[in-house]
C-alpha cells in the first residue's frame, strides 16, 4: 500500500484510519494521552499544594514572580499552532502534501517560538535566584512547567522528523495516520497549557 | 499487511462532496479557534480588570475548562462517532479526568503539607 499511487479522487476520505495500522495509530496515541493525564494531574496537585511554600522568610511568591505579558504572547504562540495543525489535517484529507508539510512547518515555527519564551522565561528566574533547589515552591513550578516544556520539545522532534523523513515520500496510507497522531499529539500540548496559565499563571498573579 | 486496505476510487460527486464537506468544516474549526482566542483574552481581561478573587477564580477555571472540551471535542476530534474506537477513547479519557480529579482532591484536602 505503501507504493500505491493515490489521486486526490482516490485517496480515501478518512487516511489516517484506512488501514487496520492507522486505527490501531489512533487508540495507540489516544491511550498515551490518558495516562499523560494522570502524569500532568500528580505534577499539577504537587504545585498547588506546594505553592508559594519554602523556607522561612522566602522572598518568593507566584504573585510578585509572574509576569502576564510573556505568559499571554505565549499561549497566543501555542494556541495558534494548534489552528495551523488543524490546516495540515485538513490538507491530508485533501490529498494535498505540499499544503501538509507547509502547515506542520509553521506549526513547528510557532512551537520553536514558543519554547524560546519559556527558555527565556526559565533563565529569568535562575538569573534572579529562583532556581529548581531554592523552594519547595520553584521545584514544583519548574517541575510542572518543565514537564509541559519537555512535551513541547518531543512534539517539535516528532514532527520535524515526519517532515523530513517523508519530504521524498509524499503522501500515501503509511505516513498519513503518523501525520495524524503527532497533530493529536499537538493538541494535548495545547490542552495542558491552557490549565497551567490558567491555574500556574493567572492564578498565581491572583495571589 | 496491517497497512492494506481497500481502496475504491470515490465517485467524482462523492469526492465533490467530501470535499465540500472537508471546507465547511475547516471553517468550523476557524470559528473555534476565535472562540478560544477570546476565551483566553476574556480570562486575562478578568484578572487584568481585578475583580475579587473568589469571582475571578471559578471564571477563569470555568473558561478553561470550555477551551478543553473544544479542544478535545473539535481539534482532536472526539467529536467525530465514526472514528476507530471512539467510544474506547471516550471512557479512557473521561476516567482520566476523574482520576485526575482524585488526585487534585487529595493533594489539596485529604494530604496536609
């Protein structure tokens, strides 16, 4: 199947579950995803409880430390990139692969710019003395957040290495339900930051 | 092979339809993604604007938990009934969340720091 030439007349209306691979692709990564869950659950009740707690006299606070300008430009970065992996999709299912590897590269983009903001971000608090040993608080936080950050890198290896790995290719039954999972892949990033600017960023300036 | 299938060329009406149909839905996917652009912008709006807190707290939750089911529901298609073991899926995720649910209760009650 994999040598079969498809036109866009031909090409089946659902590729990434037209193979018996593709359908097991898309439990697979959906089961993944359930136990990453429970992953960022145990990380995101450890920083809760552990907020703004550390040694007597900590200058340290989630209030005073977070800034919501950096935070905003950021979930707007990732937010979009989601969109632009729903663009590649909706080219797979047209047949068109130019239109897929030119979505899932801005998608990338976007990702990149992303974690440059949160390696920015990092930096800034290590410069200023908040690094992972200095409270229970910051190693919850960089715990949490790092986490998420290490997320956003696997997904930018993974698709990187399906754009490039099929540049040659094109597209056919085989690479399509990988395409697949690694957008859904995506999207759970996108899920698991909403809740931390949500309860990590705006919360904690909230006090 | 696990990668065979069988491949039947759609009918020049169907193929027109599924692409339509493809287009109308890549424009609802557009008009969820500006839902979600000002859900966020709302929820920093609120936090911005300083309310109290015990207003601003469960808005804001309440939010995100809007763009999640949007984003589970459209992006990552939940929505979609036809899909390989949706229903599977569906159970796995939602016993996800309770267990998820669990655990923020005992960190936050039950465990004390």
């Amino acid at each position: 199947m994999e040598h079969t030439k498809f036109t866009p007349q031909s090409w089946p209306d659902k590729p990434e579950q037209a193979t018996m691979e593709g359908k097991n692709k898309f439990v697979g990564i959906w089961i993944f995803i359930c136990s990453d869950i429970t992953l960022f659950a145990s990380v995101f009740a450890t920083y809760l409880s552990l907020k703004d707690k550390g040694p007597a006299g900590m200058e340290y606070s989630a209030a005073e430390l977070f800034e919501l300008p950096l935070a905003f430009v950021m979930t707007m970065l990732l937010l979009t990139s989601s969109l632009t992996s729903v663009y590649a999709m909706y080219h797979m299912k047209n047949y068109n692969f130019k239109g897929v590897q030119i979505w899932m590269s801005i998608t990338v983009l976007l990702g990149l710019g992303f974690l440059a903001l949160e390696i920015y971000e990092f930096y800034h608090y290590v410069h200023d003395g908040f690094g992972y040993t200095q409270s229970a608080f910051s190693s919850a936080f960089f715990t949490l957040v790092g986490t998420h950050g290490l997320h956003v890198v696997i997904g930018l290896v993974w698709i990187l290495c399906l754009i490039f790995r099929n540049a040659g290719r094109g597209l056919n039954l085989y690479n399509a339900p990988k395409y697949y999972a690694a957008s859904i892949f995506w999207h759970f990033i996108d899920v698991v930051w909403v809740f931390i600017f949500t309860v990590v960023y705006l919360m904690g300036v909230l006090g | 092979m696990g990668h065979d299938t069988q491949v039947q060329a759609r009918s020049k009406k169907q193929y027109e339809y599924d692409r339509h149909h493809n287009a109308v839905h890549m424009r609802k996917q557009v008009i969820n993604f500006a839902i979600m652009i000002f859900l966020t912008f709302l929820a920093f709006a609120v936090v911005v604007a300083d309310f109290s807190t015990y207003y601003i707290k469960p808005l804001i939750l309440l939010l995100a938990g809007i763009q999640v089911v949007i984003q589970l529901y459209s992006y990552m298609h939940m929505d979609d009934k036809k899909a390989s073991h949706i229903g599977v899926i569906s159970t796995f995720v939602w016993f996800g969340v309770v267990i998820a649910f669990t655990v923020f209760l005992a960190f936050l009650t039950i465990i004390w720091w």
